[in-house]
C-alpha cells in the first residue's frame, strides 16, 4: 500500500522483474566466507538440487507478473545435473541471464550454452592473485587454476566475465593485484565485496580475520579514486550509496547505485521454497512458501513480509538508514543481512551503523537534524 500526491492510499503492483535461483545445496569448496554456508560436494556424496520440472513451472506462471530476467546461484549452480536444459528453457523464454559461479564446472561448452543467452551476464569468485590466498579462503586444493581456466573459458566463448572478489585481513594487498590478473585473463571488470557477519563470514569477523570499517572506507576511497584510473576494467567497490563519489553514481562513466533490487525480486531455494533471497537457507522467517503447492501469484501478492517492504520501506528504515540521503537509492543496503543481525526488516545496515559510530560517516549525506 502506498500514497499518491492527494495523500489517498493506493495499491500499488509491483513487477516480479527478477528470480534468483539457488540451483543446488551443494557446492564444490568449502569457502570459509559463505554467507549462505551450502554443503561441500565432492566424490560421492551428492547433495538435493532444484527439480528442473518445477523451475519450467515457476518461470511460466513467473511470465505473466513481469519476468524478464534469471540469475542462477547456488550453492553452486553449474553444479545441478541438468544445467545444460536449463539454459535451454532459459532461452527459449527470452530471459536475460545472470550467473553466479566459482568457475571450476565452466567448460568450454558450457560457457559457449552460456554465451547464446540473450545478454549474458558472469560472475567468477577469486580472492587472491596467487593460490595459496585463494585456496585459503575458499577451502580447497587446486581450485585456483581452475577457475583461471573456467574464466578464461567464458572468454573464449565471447563473454567479458567480472571477477569478484571478497576482500579480508588475508588478502587485502592482493587488490591490486587481483586488478592486474583480471587484465591479463580478458575479464571485463572487478567487484570488491565486503566481507559481510553472515552465517561463515559471521564467524570470520569475531576471530579478527575481516578489516575494520576505518580499513574498509579507505580501500573503497582508494579503489575508487586512484586505482580505478589506472585500469581499462571496471572497478565496483560494494560499500553503501553514503560512501561512494557522486560521479560513480550519476556521472559519465558511473556505474549506478549499488542494490539488488528487493523490491522486484524473488528468491527459489534449491528445496523449491519461495524465499525473500538465498537468506531462507539460514531463516526461516523469510521463506514465503513452496513452489510444488502454492502458486507463484499468490505468493508474490499476498506474502506479508514482501507487502511489508512494499508499503515504504524507506520511510520505515531505522537508525542512520532512516537519516541518511541515500536511502532512496540504497533501500537499506541489505534487508537480508540486516533482518539476519536483528530480526527486523527496518533495522540498519551494519557497516553504515558502525562507520557512524566511529565519526566515518559523510555528514553532508545525511539530513540535517533540528
């Protein structure tokens, strides 16, 4: 529910523009950041994927309420025995396609099933320029070269894949050099994550093992003004809207604000739960329903949670998220993570809440206060 200019409520559709797809519980390293923590799989043990039976069902009832892209996620999603078919019905319904993926799977025809989707997009995870960063953080031998080779697979195949990388205490002097081997394998740019207190990366940031928010401002300001002009790629540093130059928000070669989009997402656990994003694997609270008996229009207009973010979010969002001139843009950060730390959907987005704390916070982007 919301308010036109007369003040009257009014309801409001919303389009259901994006499903996440957390194709597979399992995934082939044990990465020690995962905010989703999904079971390692390797050898024989084999671990529930998403019915493809049921994904052809939701992305048909997901049509008519405005579908027009997927991102496919897992755990691993490259991972789930009949990938190659759900690229196929992911075409044949003229989807724009986001992929989320370690690489290690990305065979040279797999990235080629991958590039014949109508404006792909790929996200390859690497955290360090060497192995034995890499390897540390993500829990197993040998992965590095492989996903070198999975990234320079999707390159051959005519993608431009962006590396991610998670940044922490152990690989933190590696950013540069992450930059540099992206360059070198033909990717077409780099994400920094922060490392957020989710599930795996909860426990990395009470051992000390994550930077301190006063490190985490000054990277992003260093990404952002000096290494980013000594590269060709595009550099997406992922702190809130409050911490980054106008100019890489709304100027020429700005890249836009930082969201996922919450209110015109949906996220299908790998059970075939309806969920608010890959958050349901660990709450429960934001699980909406199960897409083998509730219909997907249902779930999407009647959920209480959803409506709930629907009906001013901005407006509602507490502590320095409520203050803040960005929150428009934002939407809060992470409603996810915030509703993880909380248990309110209001609450504010961790890092902005301590950056205030610790006088790091730009005052000229926050409301003035009588």
């Amino acid at each position: 529910m919301d308010k036109d200019k007369t003040g009257k409520t009014e309801n409001r559709k919303y389009s259901l523009n994006q499903i996440y797809f957390y194709l597979t519980e399992g995934c082939n390293l044990r990465c020690r950041h995962c905010w989703i923590a999904p079971k390692y799989q390797g050898g024989s043990n084999y671990y529930p994927s998403l019915s493809f039976d049921l994904f052809c069902s939701i992305i048909k009832q997901a049509k008519p309420l405005g579908l027009s892209g997927v991102k496919l996620t897992g755990g691993e999603p490259l991972f789930h025995p009949q990938i190659r078919e759900i690229l196929e019905e992911i075409r044949a319904n003229d989807l724009r396609l986001i992929v989320e993926t370690n690489g290690l799977l990305c065979t040279e025809g797999l990235a080629r099933e991958i590039a014949a989707c109508k404006n792909p997009f790929v996200s390859v995870s690497l955290d360090a320029a060497n192995a034995e960063t890499h390897e540390w953080m993500r829990g197993v031998s040998g992965c590095f070269e492989a996903t070198k080779e999975g990234i320079r697979n999707l390159v051959k195949a005519g993608l431009k894949p962006q590396v991610i990388m998670t940044m922490a205490r152990r690989n933190k002097d590696q950013i540069e050099g992450i930059v540099r081997l992206a360059e070198s394998l033909g990717a077409g740019s780099v994400k920094f994550n922060i490392l957020q207190p989710t599930v795996r990366g909860e426990q990395m940031h009470k051992r000390g093992e994550t930077l301190t928010i006063g490190e985490l401002v000054e990277l992003g300001a260093w990404v952002e003004n000096s290494l980013s002009d000594s590269t060709d790629l595009r550099l997406f540093y992922d702190h809130p809207a409050a911490f980054r130059p106008m100019s890489k928000m709304f100027g020429d070669s700005g890249d836009g604000c930082s969201t996922c989009g919450i209110l015109g997402i949906l996220g299908v656990l790998a059970d075939g739960s309806y969920a608010l994003c890959g958050i349901g694997m660990n709450v429960p609270d934001l699980v909406f329903g199960e897409a083998s008996s509730d219909r997907l229009k249902d779930v999407w207009e009647t959920t209480d949670v959803l409506n709930a973010l629907r009906s001013g979010l901005t407006d509602r969002l507490e502590g320095i998220c409520g203050d803040c001139l960005m929150k428009n843009f934002c939407l809060g950060s992470c409603i996810a993570q915030n509703y993880y730390l909380s248990k309110s959907l209001w609450a504010p987005f961790w890092f902005c809440e301590e950056a205030y704390k610790r006088g790091l916070f730009l005052e000229t982007r926050l409301r003035p206060r009588s």
